[in-house]
C-alpha cells in the first residue's frame, strides 16, 4: 500500500492511495470528494481545516506509534457532508499533518 503526502500551504496531508478497500469504506478523501462533487481534493482539504474552530473539535487521541504529538479529532460539515479531520501538530517541527479526511461514520 502506498501513501501520499500533499503540502498545503503547511497543513500536510497523508493518506493512502490506490486503495480500493479504502474507498469502499469512504476513506479516501479523493473518492468522498468525488462521490460528493466537493470539488478538488487539495482545495476542500485546504478549505476545510482552515476552517476548523473549537466548537468542530471532538477529542484528542494519543500518538501511541511515533510519539510525535497528540492527534486532534474534528468533525465539520461541508457542503452538506460531515467530515472526519484528524490533525496531528509534531511537538519537533511545529508541523500540522492531516492523518485522516473522510465522512464521519457512527459506529
């Protein structure tokens, strides 16, 4: 399987590509942009974590596997769909990286 990592204007997004399972599980922000006529995957990426305030936050998640800074959960409407946002802002760089961008799912 295989990642890509886009940089936004410093917001770096990782995701992985190429991965059919992923989008049938609405994973792949590629396929819930399309599936949803979003628009560009890179520019709804942008759009939607520039927009993101407190009251989109959900919670924070430990970094158990790298220990590079906690993972913050939001959850944000966009053009009528609600999104999944976990952020991560590296306690080394300063860096924000997007680990996941896809529909919220209850479970």
């Amino acid at each position: 399987m295989s990642y890509v990592v886009t940089n936004l204007n410093g917001i770096f997004v990782l995701y992985r590509s190429n991965s059919p399972e992923l989008e049938e599980r609405q994973k792949d922000p590629k396929a819930v942009c399309a599936r949803h006529e979003l628009g560009e995957v890179r520019t709804v990426v942008k759009k939607v974590v520039g927009s993101l305030t407190v009251n989109d936050f959900v919670t924070i998640q430990p970094d158990l596997k790298n220990n590079l800074g906690d993972l913050y959960v939001f959850r944000k409407r966009f053009k009528g769909v609600m999104l999944y946002v976990k952020l991560q802002i590296s306690t080394r760089t300063g860096k924000v990286t997007c680990h996941s961008f896809h529909e919220w799912t209850n479970r």
